[in-house]
C-alpha cells in the first residue's frame, strides 16, 4: 500500500527499517507516521545484488499480493514494487551511484514480466532508458517537479513504434532486431537452437496480416529483408550471444546483436500460433512465423475489415460506472459530459467526442466495465 512507500526507502538504504521504528513507537503511544495495518502488507519476493566494480548495486522487488488474492478495484492497492539502489563503499556522497541506480532500473524493468494488468512499465523504461529524450536528462539529475511529465510529455506518451519507417523509408535496425530476435524465439521453441544456413523464416510484426521481413540464418549472421516495400531494404546482423533456457519458466530471453544486447518478454502463444512478444522500451506486439510457402499460401486470405468505433463510447480504463448524465435518444454536443467511471479511487468524467444522438445505453449504473467495453452507441444519421 501506498503508506508504505517509506519503508522501501529505508530498507533499502538504513541498517534498520524505518518501518520497524514505527512500529515500536506505536506501541509506546507516539505515532510518527500513519500506519493502517499491525505488520506491513510488502515482502521481499526477489533481492539480487550485483558489483560493476565500484558500486554496490542491490536490486529488489515487493509484493502487496499473493497468487489467489482478489484485488479490489475499490481501493489503490500496491500490487508490485520495483526497488534498485547503489552505493560506492568508498566515496560516500558520489554522484555515479544515481547514475548506476538508474541504469540497474532500466535493466530490471527490461527483465520485469508483466501480464494480464494495465501498467506504466513502459513508460519507465521510456523514460529512465531513452537519452536523446529531454525527460531522462532532467531525471537523472533529480529535476522532477509535479509537472514533470507535462514538461516533458506535452502530447503524452506512446510507446515506441518499431513498425514505423522513418522518413527515408529505410528499415531501422531496431526494426530488423525485432524481426530477428522473433524468429530465433520460434527456431529455440522449435528446435532448440539458431543459425543454421537452411533457416529461412518469415516474420510478421503486427499479427496476422502483419508487416512481412524475411529473416535469413548464415555462419552466425542474420538478413532481414522488407518484403512488402517498394525497394528490397536488407539489414544485417551479427549473432554475438544468445541467452535463453527452454527449461526455465522465465519468459526472458537475451540477445546480442551487432554488440547491443536486445532483451525479449514472451507474453504467450495463441492456439493459432500468434505470439505476443515484446523488446527494451516497445509496446506489446503480436507476431507471426510463417514458413516462405505458408506466406505465399497466405496471400489468398484477406484481412477482415476493421470494427468503426466512431460511433461508440468506450471506456478507456477497468472500473464502475456510477452515473450516467444522457439517456437514449438523446441528442448531444461535442464535448458534453455522458457519464462518469470510478477508478483507483477517481471519478472520471467521460464526455462525447462527437455531436450526434445516443442510439443505446449498454452498461447500466453501478455494474464494472472493462478497458475499451463500449458503454454508449450513438445512432447511425
């Protein structure tokens, strides 16, 4: 929970929990802190320690929850905690250790699986990792006020895109790490290993009917070719390393190429072979292994046309609906409030993105809506 945040703290870098002083105050009357629970709700799950050398770098993972616990969506509860610290034994007060505490957070979040829940891992890794962006400046250096991320993330943030080409229309090698790193998961899946010369696949990023490259294995190099594009963009890659235990529950797998370490988090396989995988700071994405005859057979089947949104409301996140303001046919304008959703202890006022009339009202007051569950339709004029 959140009042346990000076505990992380404390624990971390103090030889004696601050949590623990608390408590024994409390229990002679004098309450510094407010404390809501006997014993904390966080426990140590994970703790690695590491030295570059010259740091003490510790690594630490808390946990509010246990598997089976029911997490109510009426309260904010501290479901996980990443905590990374460093320290030069020798040189108290040096600056370097909040530089190497924020790269032993980016390499943990690189490493930290998250499934099934809506985070901001992303966003962090974004944040801590990419240096050419204004916000990892300013937070290195400990400049972060309230209004940080409207400083530095005005238009708010989206995570990277590797499918998008850049303004030469050249494949990036980020691009062709992604489709690399994809095909070596299914060939380790497959066959236990990777680089053979017969080993041909293609890659689409994006699902189904996905972007395709062709992802060539030769004498420990990689060729990655766009298909689709108007000229034959090819990118080569060295194997440096490969670091991946098919007998490990972990969804971690590490690779080097071209000297840059890739990490990959594999989230699942659908049973029609969709893989949803995701790389460093990128977004989750859904990627497909085909053999070269399986693309070519693959071209006679045509993609289903998308779902219009334009004419429903949907919820942007998990929570309740507690009001409504329209009912059905009713006729509203642009930017008129229609309801409100409870979530992490917020009301959240949704209002119409469109001028039009309410066709039906599909959640009704007081029942839980999901992430994009549509809540109004408006009527087809």
């Amino acid at each position: 929970k959140q009042h346990f945040n000076e505990y992380d703290l404390s624990s971390t870098i103090l030889p004696e929990s601050l949590l623990t002083a608390q408590l024994e105050n409390t229990a002679e009357g004098v309450v510094p802190y407010f404390i809501e629970d006997e014993e904390p709700s966080t426990e140590a799950v994970s703790n690695a320690v590491g030295d570059d050398g010259e740091h003490n770098v510790a690594v630490r993972v808390d946990s509010g929850v246990r598997a089976g616990t029911n997490i109510s969506m009426h309260y904010d509860p501290m479901i996980s905690k990443l905590v990374t610290y460093a320290e030069n034994p020798n040189k108290p007060n040096d600056l370097g250790a909040r530089t190497k505490t924020i790269q032993a957070m980016v390499q943990a979040l690189h490493r930290y699986v998250i499934s099934g829940v809506q985070h901001n891992a992303i966003f962090i890794r974004h944040l801590l990792g990419d240096k050419s962006h204004s916000a990892s400046e300013a937070f290195e250096r400990g400049d972060t006020p309230t209004s940080f991320i409207d400083t530095h993330y005005p238009e708010g943030f989206q995570a990277i895109d590797l499918l998008r080409l850049n303004d030469t229309d050249v494949m990036s090698e980020n691009i062709a790490a992604m489709a690399v790193s994809s095909a070596m998961i299914s060939l380790l899946k497959e066959k236990g290993s990777v680089g053979n010369s017969d080993d041909v696949l293609v890659v689409l990023l994006g699902g189904f009917f996905g972007i395709p490259f062709e992802v060539k294995f030769d004498a420990g190099m990689a060729t990655v070719t766009a298909i689709n594009s108007t000229e034959k963009f090819t990118v080569s890659l060295s194997i440096d390393d490969v670091v991946h235990d098919p007998l490990s529950q972990s969804a971690i797998s590490e690779f080097k190429l071209n000297g840059k370490i890739y990490v990959m988090q594999f989230h699942g396989e659908s049973s029609d072979g969709t893989m949803t995988l995701q790389i460093d700071a990128t977004g989750m994405l859904d990627v497909v292994i085909r053999s070269r005859r399986e693309h070519e057979l693959a071209a006679y089947m045509k993609e289903p046309p998308a779902i219009d949104t334009s004419l429903m409301l949907l919820s942007p996140m998990p929570g309740k609906l507690v009001g409504l303001a329209v009912e059905e046919g009713e006729h509203v304008e642009e930017g008129q409030e229609l309801c409100t959703v409870e979530a992490m202890k917020m009301q959240n006022v949704l209002r119409s993105a469109r001028k039009g009339v309410i066709d039906k009202v599909c959640i009704s007051v007081g029942s839980s809506v999901k992430a994009d569950e549509v809540i109004f339709k408006y009527r087809n004029d």
